[in-house]
C-alpha cells in the first residue's frame, strides 16, 4: 500500500493495526509524509466543519419557520393581558391618586391649642409640654412617642386628636383611624367637628371614600370653622 493509500484508508477506518502503526512512523520519520498527512486532515475538518454549519442553518430555519405562528400567537396573547392589567391598574390609580391628591391638597395639622397653657390635673406636665413642642416644630416621630407615653399612664382624647394628626403625618394611617374613632366625643374639650374633619381625611387617604364623604359631609353642615373647607372638598368628592 503506498503512502496515499495509508492516508485514505486512515480517514475511512480501513486500516489494520499493522497498518496503523506504520502509519505512525511515516509521520515520525518522514517529515513531506506528516505534511500531506496533516493537509489531509486539516482539509476534511475544515469540509465536516462547513457541512455541519450548513446542516444548523437549515435546521435553525426550518424551526423558525414552524415557531413563527407560534410565537405570534403567544405574543398576541400575551400583548392582551398586558393591555388588560394596564387598563386595570389605570382605573385603580386613577382612583387612588384622585383621592391622594385631596388629602394632600386638604391636610394641614391642627393648630396647637393644648398647650402653653397647661391643666392643673396632668399628671406628667413636662412629658406633654415636650410632645406639643415636637409637634409645633413638626417633630412628629418624637411626638408620637411622647403621647403615646402619656397614654400609658392616663387617657387623654383631647390629646389624642394630636396623637392621631402626627400618626397621619408618618404615614400610619391604620393606627391613625384607630385613635380617632375611639376617642370620646363627649368630652368637654374636644371639638366633635374636629375629629370628624380628620377623621374624613384619615378615611381619603387610605382610599374609603364613602366613609370619607360620610365625616366630611358631617363638618360642612356643621356651620363652624371648617364647614367651608369641607364643602369644597365634598364637591369635589361627588
């Protein structure tokens, strides 16, 4: 067998194990022999290589081909549902930022009237001084904690309508509404209409519009200071 036919006969699996190692050694000794060699091989990887990337190409093709009604479907479908949570979370925004935009435009923390002057009856004068000095300068973490410090030793529902403004004021509008409609009303030094007033806003901000025009509604026939302000934002409301 001569040395083309060795190298033929490599590529297509035919040779012996004698031959196999006679193979070997023409490459080891015979430099022009491991160069045709070496141009054979190379030339059949590079001819496999592009046989093999045309044969992905067209196997790629034919999968777009089959995917693209596919995947147009499920993109229709999918551009649905899309629209379809949009256009919901549309009317709830615009609901929610109706609301939020009255309460922003509406809430203005009661001025302070408690205190300088301060009741013979208190049991801590000094704790209630310091938490309507933090609520006049907007404090009203500080404040908070303060009142509520209060609380712990003697309920106090005028000071709770401080209590709850500063907790609206924090963005804790759930323990706000709790303080406000457990305060008594009939108490001599609390202003019912005060209370309403805020409580409406406690209820606009977290976004219960009926029970908001049910307390505001309440303060504007009330005929005092804040029935003005709460007529205009009752009309607004309806």
């Amino acid at each position: 067998m001569d040395n083309q036919d060795l190298i033929n006969s490599f590529f297509q699996g035919n040779l012996s194990e004698d031959e196999k190692y006679q193979l070997e050694e023409l490459i080891k000794s015979d430099t022009e022999f491991a160069k045709a060699f070496k141009f054979e091989k190379e030339l059949r990887d590079s001819l496999i290589h592009q046989e093999r990337q045309i044969l992905k190409s067209r196997l790629k093709s034919l999968d777009q081909q089959r995917s693209k009604p596919l995947i147009l479907k499920y993109w229709h479908m999918a551009a649905s549902f899309v629209l379809l949570i949009a256009s919901i979370l549309f009317v709830l925004n615009r609901n929610d930022h109706s609301t939020s935009r009255l309460y922003a435009k509406y809430m203005e923390p009661y001025p302070n009237v408690l205190s300088p002057v301060v009741r013979s009856d208190r049991e801590n004068d000094t704790v209630f001084l310091e938490a309507m000095k933090s609520y006049d300068q907007k404090n009203y973490e500080e404040a908070i904690h303060l009142m509520l410090k209060i609380n712990e030793e003697y309920s106090s529902s005028e000071l709770e309508v401080y209590l709850s403004i500063s907790l609206l004021m924090q963005d804790r509008d759930e323990e706000a509404l709790e303080t406000l409609q457990r305060i008594n009303l009939n108490s001599q030094h609390i202003d019912a209409v005060v209370v309403d007033w805020y409580l409406g806003l406690a209820y606009l901000k977290t976004g219960d519009k009926d029970k908001a025009l049910e307390s505001i509604a309440a303060v504007a026939s009330s005929g005092g200071e804040l029935s003005s302000q709460a007529s205009k934002l009752l009309n607004k409301l309806k």
